[in-house]
C-alpha cells in the first residue's frame, strides 16, 4: 500500500498537532500509576516486566530499585486514559491511519506494562494500532500486536484480534464478498464487544464503497445499537457515516439527530470535530 505524500506545510500542521496532543498525554500519563494490593503505588514509567513479574528501574516511593513482585499483585491503572487513544482512534476511522499511529505509538511503548492489568489503557490502544496498521498493509506488524493482545487476554484458540487483522488484511483484489463475510463472522457476541464494533463499521465501509446504502446503514447502525461498549468514539464515527447515508435519502432529521449524538460520542477527536462540522452544514 503507497504511503500517500504530506506536503511540507501539512506536515507542519501535523507536528503542531502531534506536540499538543503529546504534551495533554504526558500530563496525563504522569498522573497514570499502577496500583497494587494495599494501595502502593508506582509510576508506569519506574517498572520494567520479566517474565511475570514487575522489576522496579530505581528507587522510588518506598520501593528500591531491582526489586520484584508478581503483575497478579496489581489491583488496577489509575488516572484518566491518555488523550492520544481516543484522538488516534478518530483520525483512524476517519481513514488516517498513519496519523494516528504517530500518536499511538508512544503510548503503546509507555503503557505496555499495564498490558496484564484490569482496567489498563494500552488494551484498547493495541486494538486500534492493529487496525491502523492492517490498513497501511503491516502484516508483520498486525501479527506483532496480536500475538501481544493474546497474551494479555489468554482464552482458548485464537484471539478475535488476530482474526480481525487477518480480515482487514484481504487484498483489494478479493472478492468482495469474501472481504465482507471475513468482517461479518466477526460481528457477533462471543468476541470482545470492540472487535465486534469494528468489523461491523469497516463492513458497512466496504458496502458504501460500492454504493450499497441500506446494507451499509444497517452495519453503521450496528455498531452504536449492538456493541455501544465498543467504544465511544467508534460509536460516533458510525453515527457519522450512517448520517451521510440518511442524508443522501433524504432523512434529514434523523441525519441531524445522528450527528448530535456523534458530536458528543466523539469528543475533543477529528471525528467529533468532522461530525459538527456536517451538523452545522445541515442545520
């Protein structure tokens, strides 16, 4: 896949952007702390994992540096998840996936040592770099990741992610309806509500491309009705392309109200920015 060319002052504007939002994540990731059974805690950044266990980096909040413990004693993540996740996951859907890996990236390396902890950030962060990089056509990349998400979430057989990758990955120059029972046997509710959601918006994706509207609408659809746990900004990306459709026939109402409601799904991300954008262009 050809890496479309950034002119030298977009790129400007995206470095711009990229500080902005990096030094928001920064603040936030400093508050992002692991804590552990009878509430110590230590900051992401003072821990390194061998095996199954923590190794602390120096001597810091009582702890000393080169002592262990088992990531099982680790109770949760504290602290508001990191500002590039939702911000990397809007461009995503808005079909920029390379911006959105720049910001992504960073946070991954950060927050790779909470990967085994309930309530961490880089899960969903994980989730939606494999998607990025299966757009860019990363495969070695898409296995990386998914071998890494499997190992954070054990279960028997393989793991929803890697068979969303692998679906994402079907050249352009398959058959169409392979590509969309690929995505389709994804939607369902066994697998993780976020790999669900995506199948489905990627599926309508693909029927809009070809200018099957209804089918396309009922997959957008599905991602806020059915798997709304997915995520909010994949929430209202969908709400963003279902509206489109609705407007195109002639649903006017019923478009706006989607974008309201994508508006605020999607906030302080270019989804969220895109969605008022359309609303105020209907209102």
């Amino acid at each position: 896949m050809k890496i479309p060319f950034i002119s030298r002052g977009s790129a400007g504007f995206l470095t711009a952007l990229v500080m902005s939002i990096f030094s928001i994540a920064f603040a936030q990731e400093a508050q992002n702390r692991i804590i552990f059974e009878g509430n110590r805690s230590l900051p992401l950044d003072q821990v390194t994992v061998n095996g199954d266990n923590f190794v602390v980096k120096s001597d810091t909040d009582g702890f000393k540096k080169g002592q262990t413990f088992p990531i099982a004693l680790a109770s949760y993540v504290s602290g508001e998840k990191p500002a590039v996740v939702n911000e990397s996951i809007g461009l995503l859907m808005l079909g920029k996936p390379i911006d959105g890996l720049l910001l992504l990236e960073p946070m991954l390396e950060l927050h790779k040592v909470t990967a085994k902890i309930p309530g961490n950030y880089w899960l969903e962060a994980a989730r939606a770099a494999l998607v990025a990089n299966a757009f860019n056509g990363s495969s070695s990349k898409v296995e990386a990741l998914a071998a890494e998400i499997a190992e954070a979430t054990p279960a028997p057989g393989e793991d929803p992610a890697a068979a969303l990758g692998k679906a994402l990955l079907m050249p352009s120059s398959s058959k169409l309806e392979d590509r969309l029972a690929a995505l389709e046997s994804l939607v369902n509710d066994t697998n993780p509500p976020v790999v669900s959601a995506y199948a489905s918006f990627f599926h309508g994706n693909l029927l809009k491309r070809v200018k099957r509207d209804k089918e396309a609408l009922h997959s957008f659809l599905k991602v806020s009705c059915l798997y709304p746990t997915g995520g909010r900004v994949l929430n209202g990306a969908a709400e963003l392309q279902a509206s489109e459709i609705l407007n195109s026939m002639n649903r006017r109402e019923e478009a706006v109200a989607l974008l309201q409601s994508a508006v605020r799904e999607a906030k302080n991300t270019a989804a969220g920015a895109e969605a008022d954008k359309r609303l105020k262009s209907l209102q």
